[in-house]
C-alpha cells in the first residue's frame, strides 16, 4: 500500500497546447460590469459588482462577502490541477498545438490535441485520473533532454483470462485512469499527450510516494456515498434535494511495530490533504484520488499493527 503525496506544480512550469480562451485577460484599467467574467492566474473569474475597476481578482479574498471577484473555476486548459475530477480539461481534435521543442519527441497535435508539458522535481510516480481518450502517451525527460521513459497505453481496461492473472498482472491502464509508478530519478520534465478525436483529462497527481503498509484484503472496499436526500420545505412539502455522489475506498493495511511508528506521523500530517492512494498495483479499483481522511488502528498487537484509512474521493 501506498501514498502519493501530490507536489505543488507551478502554472509557470507547466504548458498546455489549449488556448486559454474561456474569457478575456483581466487588464487592470478595464472597468467590468456585472457578472462579467475575466481570465486571471490561469482562473476563471466572475464580477460581483457593477463597474469594477482596479481591483485584481487573484487578490481577493474568497471567502469574504465582500468579494469583488468570484472565483468560478479554472480554465480548460489547465482544469487537470485544480483538485476536482469533474471538471476535466478537455479538447478536440484541431484545438491543440504544439510548444516549443515538442515536435522533436515526435508528437502530433492532430492526434493529440490536448499535450500537457511539466517541468517537475524530486518525482517517482505518476498518477492519471478521469481520463476520456483512445490512448495516453507518458514521456520523461532527464536533463540532458534525453527520453528516459516514453510509455504508450491504451486507455480501455485490463484484460485478464484467469485468477492468476487478475492477482499477478500488473495494472498499466484502466478504462479512465493510468499509473506510472516507474518514473526514472531522472525525470526533470514529464509530457503527457492525450490522443483522439476528442478526449478529456480530469486530473493529475505527480509526486513521491510512501510505503505504509500491506494492503489486507478483508477490509479494503469502496462505496458511493450520496449527499442527496428528502427534505421538508418551507410549506411542509417533502421534497428530494439532490446533491452531489462522491466515491469512497477504504484500506485496511498491516506493517510492523517498528514501522508504524515511523509512518503514523507522517500520515496524520498527510491528513486532510489531496493525494494519490495505490492499494494493489495490479488492481485499478484501489488506485484512487481524494482527501486523506483520519487513521483509525486496532489495539496493538505483539509485532504488528493494523490499521485503516479511508480516501474520500473529489467529485
């Protein structure tokens, strides 16, 4: 069982080959009226006031009333990092294109119209979620400029004819997600290129990742757990409100005495945070992408723990 820790990517250090044509660039001597919206930090951003002038949106507090600028969401372009896999990047073919040295790893922007290029540190793991395409393209890129990993998989299950091979075979691609969990040293730079007529990319988690433990197989399930439910209204009426579906996995986990020592703080640090959760590599259903919730353990026992977690999944 591991923990992915996503690290913080700069919008600096990342290039995209959409447009970021939701809405026009805030320009700071451009009065706004009403409800009109402006593209700032790579954020979408809508007026609350009437002849708004002067006033940058990525300077405003978000959670005062008083907001003169209300944060809507991020640009398409770069919707695969701002922590919500319902709202994906998304491209056609013809939108995209290619940036800077691009051509020369042998991409096609007329067959992958959304190429998202990042310059990262310190990574060993790369995890794909919500993705809509025909195939996935992962390239790795050491100092030198040099392609230490360069990873075609098709994006549209695993295909096992037996128990063996269901318990043995090692996951690569799932129907909507793709883990790279071999990232080289190297790797200073990491591109990844969706392709097909019209595909999407939900999220991206890259970091480093930590072993906690032995993933137990009683224990360990998902669920879906709705906000929905019936409500009296104003008139007495019961009405159904209905609110978002979110995905749950729950870990059940076991490592020695010694060990857990060591990783219980960390993950009480890793508490409350987004991360990349890989139960069984060669199982998709436990690759999971969400807030860390609260460790829960058992009494301890003579030369083990066990304990476990659950990873609340972002709508």
């Amino acid at each position: 069982m591991h923990l992915v820790s996503r690290r913080a990517i700069a919008p600096e250090d990342v290039t995209v080959s959409l447009a970021e044509d939701d809405a026009p660039a805030w320009a700071a001597g451009t009065s706004y009226a009403l409800n009109e919206a402006v593209v700032r930090d790579h954020r979408v951003y809508v007026s609350a006031i009437a002849d708004n002038l002067g006033n940058d949106p990525a300077l405003e507090d978000q959670g005062s009333a008083a907001a003169r600028w209300l944060l809507y969401r991020w640009t398409n372009a770069f919707s695969a990092f701002d922590g919500v896999l319902t709202n994906p990047s998304g491209a056609v073919t013809g939108d995209g294109t290619l940036k800077g040295d691009q051509a020369g790893y042998g991409l096609d922007a007329g067959e992958s119209p959304l190429i998202i290029d990042m310059a990262v540190d310190a990574l060993d793991t790369l995890l794909l979620f919500g993705i809509d395409a025909v195939e996935v393209r992962v390239i790795c890129i050491d100092g030198a400029g040099t392609a230490v990993l360069d990873r075609v998989a098709p994006v549209s299950g695993r295909t096992v004819s037996s128990w063996w091979e269901w318990r043995s075979k090692p996951f690569t691609a799932g129907s909507n997600k793709l883990a790279v969990l071999d990232v080289p040293a190297s790797t200073i730079r990491v591109i990844v290129a969706l392709r097909g007529a019209s595909v999407a990319l939900g999220e991206i988690v890259a970091g480093s990742r930590t072993y906690v433990g032995a993933t137990l197989h009683n224990g360990t399930s998902g669920k879906a757990v709705t906000a929905s439910r019936y409500e009296f209204n104003a008139y007495g009426q019961l009405q159904l409100v209905t609110r978002p579906t979110r995905n749950e996995m729950t870990y059940a986990c076991a490592c020695d005495a010694a060990y857990w020592a060591r990783i219980k703080p960390l993950m009480d640090r890793m508490a409350g945070t987004l991360v990349g959760a890989v139960g069984a590599a060669h199982r998709p259903s436990t690759i999971q992408f969400g807030v860390l919730g609260t460790v829960d353990w058992s009494e301890e026992l003579p030369d083990e723990y066990e304990f476990s977690f659950t990873v609340k999944g972002v709508i």
